[in-house]
C-alpha cells in the first residue's frame, strides 16, 4: 500500500518543487538584477531555464561529497603503501612541476631541501 503512494507521490512532489524554485528563481531576478545591473525581467520559463544552466555549470543541488571523499581515501591509501624512496621521488616531481611547498595527503609540510 504504501509503494503505491511513492508512485503517485513522487511525480507530484517532483512538479511542485520545480514550479516553487522557478517562481522564487523569477521573482528574485525580477525584484533585484534590473534595479541593480539595469537587465530585463525573466519569464518563468525563462526562470527555469536559469535553474538547469546553474546546475549544469555548477554542480549544485547533489551530494558530491561521498566521491571527494572516496578520492581522498584512495589517495591517501597510495600514498601510505609508497616506499619513503617512492613518496621523495613524488615530491621532487611535484617540486620540478609546481615548486615550494608540499603538503603530503598524510599532513605535515615538507619544505624544499
């Protein structure tokens, strides 16, 4: 009983929470980029279309965490199984690409010898 409401649930929720965005996305461009920057006033549509472009340039609206996360450990898991010959070599590598500082994954700041 209750899977069939997610079915009908689900869809509905969906369309309010992008007719709500769109609405507070319009009237916030509406109420303040043409009285600051001079620009015309959006459509809802138009508004719309604002949310998608924000989210595929930026990312925003998901969870990315959990992937940074998973680089991290798996970085880290390199960097503890390298040899303290393997971890200079990195370093000097790095030293001869970027120069100054490193901060290895397992902290500490090595300075340049």
């Amino acid at each position: 009983m209750k899977k069939k409401w997610i079915f009908v649930a689900a869809p509905i929720g969906i369309v309010v929470f992008t007719v709500l965005f769109g609405e507070v996305v319009m009237h916030l461009w509406n109420w303040l980029v043409p009285a600051l920057f001079g620009w015309r006033q959006v459509t809802f549509w138009q508004a719309l279309g604002l949310l998608v472009l924000c989210r595929i340039l930026f990312g925003g609206l998901g969870n990315h965490s959990n992937n940074r996360s998973k680089w991290r450990q798996k970085r880290d898991e390199r960097w503890a199984a390298m040899a303290p010959e393997e971890r200079e070599k990195f370093r000097q590598g790095w030293r001869a690409r970027c120069g100054g500082v490193i901060d290895p994954p397992g902290g500490g700041t090595q300075q340049p010898a």
